[in-house]
C-alpha cells in the first residue's frame, strides 16, 4: 500500500499492461487511478464506452483488500466477473440470481482475502446480511457504477441508491468512486449531496462523440425512411433499431428480414435463451441488425456498431444520448438517426398521465420529454444543444442535420393563430376537447364522418387552414408542443391551450417555426469531416 500515490501510479501502469494487455491509459483514467489508489473520493463523469471500469479495476488490485464493486445491472455481473476470471482477476458477485452454495462460496474468498473485486446489488446492501459480511473482511475501495441511479430527478431512479450514503458513514477511511456516463449538472450535484461526495474530487470528461452524426426526421413513413437509411448508407454494417414497445420490435424484425436485411428482435418478452442467442450472434456476426426495446444495449461492448436508429421518442434526453452512444465506439463515422412524429408526443404524454405515480414524478417526466421535445424542434446544432444539456458549452458541429442542411424557419403566427382558435372554439362554444387529427380534419375543411357528426363544419374555422398540407399542420401542432404554447393530455391525446397561448391568440407574440426538410442529409457529408 503507498497512501502517497506516487509509486503506486508505476503499479498502475504495470496492472494495464500485465493484466489488462493494454499500453496506455485513455483520457483521464490515470489521474483517476492514481487520486484513487492514494485514498481519495472521486466522481467520474466519462460518455459510454470512455473506459470506467479500468478506473475502479486497477485501484481495487493495487490497493489491499478487495474492491467492491455496486452495480444495477445484476444481469451483467456473471459476464462482467466471467470476462475478469479470464485475465486472470479473482472475481465474484453476490446477487439475488444465485443459489446458496454459490453465495456461500464467495462470501468464504471475500472473508478469507481470495477475491480482489466483488459486484453487489445496490439492495443486498441495505438488507444488512452484506454490510455484516464486508465488516469481516478488508475492503479495499467501493465503486458506484451508475451514480446517476441516486438521482430521483434523473431518468433511472433506483430507491436502493439512496442507502449507499450509509458507506461513508460506516467505512469513513474507504475510498468512493461514483461513476456514470450520464448526468446533467442538477444530477451531477445531487450525486454530490446523496452520496456525500463534498470532498470528492470531480472527473468530468468531455461528453462529444464526433464520429457520431445526429439526425432527427420528422416520421412520414418510418419504415421507408428506416430502409433507406439501411440501405442507401449502412448496407451490411453493424446497427441497433430501438422501438417504444416489444409488438412493434417485433413487427419491424419481420418487415426487415422480409426485405432481406438480416434482423433480430431482442426485448424482455422473449425467453432468456432466445435473447441469448441473438445477442451472442449481434456481438460475433458481422451485419446484425438489432431491433430492440431499450432492454437490450446496457454494458454491451461492440465496438463497430455503425448506426443506432430510434423509431419512437426517447423519454428523456439521458436515454437518447446513452443509447446513442452505443454507436461508433471504435471512432469511426457512425449515425445516431431518429424518427418521431405527433403521435410519438400524445402517446408518451398518454402514458405520463396514466403512470401511477405521484405529482412530483409526472412532472419530472414530462420535464424529460420536454426537453427531448426542445432537442427535436431546435433550429440550432443538435450536438451544441446535447451538449449544453450535460453543462458543456460548445460550437456548432458541422456534422449533424442541422449543420449540413440549415433549417430554413418560417413566420407561423398566423397558421399558430387559426389552430390555437380552433381548439379554443371547440373548449368554448361547444364544452369539446378534440385530439390533433380532428383539428387538423377541421381546418383542412373535411367533412369526416366524426367532423359532421358533431357539427364542426359549422364552427368558424372550418376550412381556414386549406393553405397547409396535413404533414405540415402536423409539424406546426409538435413544434406548438415543443415551444409550450399547446399541451397534449389524457387518454386520447385532447388538445388544450397553456397559459401562453394567450400571448400568441391576442396578436402579442410571434411564432417561428422550423420548415419540414424535404430530403434528408447524407452522410457522406459527415464522413468528409
Ligand atoms: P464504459 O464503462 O465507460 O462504457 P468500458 O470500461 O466498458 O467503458 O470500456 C470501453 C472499452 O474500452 C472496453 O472494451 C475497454 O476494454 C476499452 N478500454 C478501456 N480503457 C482502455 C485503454 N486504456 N486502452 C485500450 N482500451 C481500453
Ligand atoms: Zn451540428
């Protein structure tokens, strides 16, 4: 043990080499490694893929003791400790997938000094029955992988996180390293203060992936678009398809394997063999397409993955840029593309308004999707605005949609005004709430059935709006969505005004609105950078 740090750092380079097989260190892992190995608390914000786990895997074998290691992610942690137990690394984990005897056995090495990293549930820690076994033994450091999970205003909550405060209270002298790949700065301090890490130091890495380029398209055919996007710029390359729900994984698993593209579908609802396999044949072959639902991806390692693709809004920014972030970790170009629509805006709202929690958790979900919402909508850089989301300021890109092909934006107040007024009039004159498509069916001046029935081509704005396409009223309801000025709600995604569409209805404000790209960028572009 050196608590100086010095000469452990050379121990540290020694541990990249001898077990890990690699020349240097990346970034910031050795200042993280050596403040560790001297003792110190730390934080480290690094994107996925930045190489965390070398950060707290070489502290825990230069240190005496053992490094304990909590983790979420209990169905990774045979994997995780198999793939250290192959480098030779004495490894194990204590979670509620395994049977007594095997527990019983790695509770023997933790006692006994034979393991040099052990992974915990964060809720084997609060039932008492593991604090008592780490009190038998000597631990070397903890590690808090995914620190975000202590945020209740984050986008992964995990009540159990918020135990993990006890560890500096009852092991004062064991070095802290919370780890995450995700945090705004609100998250970032309430890390800080869950975990008390005051006297942490801070390791913030920068959050840019360059080789990723971002596009978010407005969803006209999402199949089509998603098949040119296979086609025309990804043919025979590595790429994940993440959908909203498991009947649409695997709806468009069929539709692509149907056109020849080989695809597989992953999400909870298939037995755990199948999705074995299919991860297993994603990570070894070349070419796999991935359609999943966003259980699949957590701590998966494949480096030449060459586009992620959403079909359905992300909930929150955090889980767009993680899952993002899955693409191109070997560096090369890659593209994040997502598709959203209105309908991706009413169904989240829908299932926001129906989640059973309280006040306090509707609003912090809806504060999510309104920033996802912001990034969709914006006329600025994508990268600049994801950036900006993570507290890092920074210039436009030039390698996203909006850098390689400017939105043009137009003067919306008027088509605003006539849309606004329409759902006014239904609230007003007739005591109605009506979802988009009806709206839209009322300005266009169609006499649909469900327009006759209830007599809206006798309202005065019937017919007004004949100088937009349904495509581009549609536009003008999400970005109304977008800039606040237009709430979505309930179980048929009802259109009502928001304390600011006053301003817009009495003539006081101007609404810009952002025009529908008629094609889409290629990447070639990007690939020049
Ligand atoms: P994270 O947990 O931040 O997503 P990982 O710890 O899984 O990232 O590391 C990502 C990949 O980078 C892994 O394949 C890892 O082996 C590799 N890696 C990490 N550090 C280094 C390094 N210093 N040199 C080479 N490869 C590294
Ligand atoms: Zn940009």
């Amino acid at each position: 043990d050196d608590p100086a740090g010095g000469g452990a750092a050379g121990g540290a380079a020694e541990v990249l080499r001898r077990v890990f097989g690699y020349d240097a260190f990346r970034g910031e892992q050795e200042a993280i490694i050596s403040h560790v190995v001297g003792g110190g608390d730390a934080l480290v914000l690094m994107p996925t893929g930045g190489g965390k786990s070398l950060c707290y895997q070489i502290p825990a074998l230069v240190r005496d003791g053992v490094g304990v290691v909590v983790s979420p992610l209990i169905a990774l942690m045979q994997d995780q400790v198999d793939a250290l137990r192959a480098l030779g690394v004495r490894a194990g984990f204590l979670n509620s997938s395994q049977d007594a005897a095997a527990r019983r056995e790695v509770e023997r090495a933790f006692r006994d000094g034979d393991l040099d990293l052990l992974y915990l549930a964060p809720e084997g820690l609060n039932t008492g029955a593991a604090t008592r076994l780490l009190e038998q033994g000597r631990v070397a450091l903890f590690a808090i992988d995914e620190a975000h999970c202590v945020s209740q205003w984050g986008h992964d909550f995990r009540p159990d996180y918020l135990g993990l405060s006890m560890l500096h209270e009852r092991w004062p002298d064991v070095p802290r390293i919370a780890l995450t790949a995700t945090a705004t700065t609100a998250t970032r301090d309430e890390i800080v203060h869950r975990l008390q890490l005051q006297d942490a130091r801070r390791f913030v890495s920068s959050f840019d992936r360059p080789n990723i380029q971002y596009r978010i398209a407005p969803k006209n055919e999402p199949r089509r678009q998603l098949l040119h996007l296979l086609r025309d710029e990804h043919a025979g390359e590595a790429g994940i398809v993440y959908c909203l729900s498991r009947a649409s994984v695997d709806r468009t698993a069929e539709f692509l394997v149907a056109q020849g593209v080989p695809a597989l579908p992953y999400h909870a609802g298939l037995d755990a063999g199948t999705r074995a396999r299919h991860q297993s044949r994603f990570l070894r072959e070349d070419g796999v397409v991935m359609v999943a639902t966003i259980a699949f991806g957590m701590g998966i390692d494949k480096p030449d993955v060459r586009f992620v693709a959403h079909l359905d809004l992300p909930k929150s920014v955090e889980g767009y840029y993680q899952e993002t972030g899955r693409a191109g970790r070997d560096g090369q170009p890659s593209t994040a593309w997502l598709a959203y629509g209105l309908q991706d805006v009413v169904q989240q709202r829908k299932m926001i308004d129906s989640s059973g929690g309280d006040v306090a958790h509707r609003r912090n979900a809806s504060a999510h999707l309104d920033a996802m919402l912001a990034l969709c909508e914006t006329v600025e850089c994508r990268r600049v605005r994801l950036l900006a989301y993570f507290g890092q300021p920074s210039t436009p890109c030039g390698n996203c949609d909006t850098c390689l092909q400017p939105p043009e934006s137009w003067d919306g107040t008027v088509p605003a005004q006539k849309l606004l007024s329409t759902v006014l009039r239904l609230h007003r004159e007739r005591g109605q709430s009506f979802g988009a498509g009806q709206t839209i069916d009322i300005l266009l001046g169609r006499r649909t059935d469900k327009v006759v029935q209830h007599g809206h081509d006798g309202l005065s704005t019937f017919g007004i709006g004949e100088e937009l396409a349904e495509a581009e009223w549609r536009g003008v309801v999400r970005q109304l969505l977008a800039q606040g000025l237009l709430t979505v709600a309930g179980e048929y995604g009802t259109l009502t005004l928001t304390p600011d569409s006053a301003e817009v209805l009495g003539r006081r404000r101007q609404v810009m609105l952002r025009r529908e790209p008629k094609r889409a960028p290629r990447s070639s572009a990007g690939r020049q950078r």
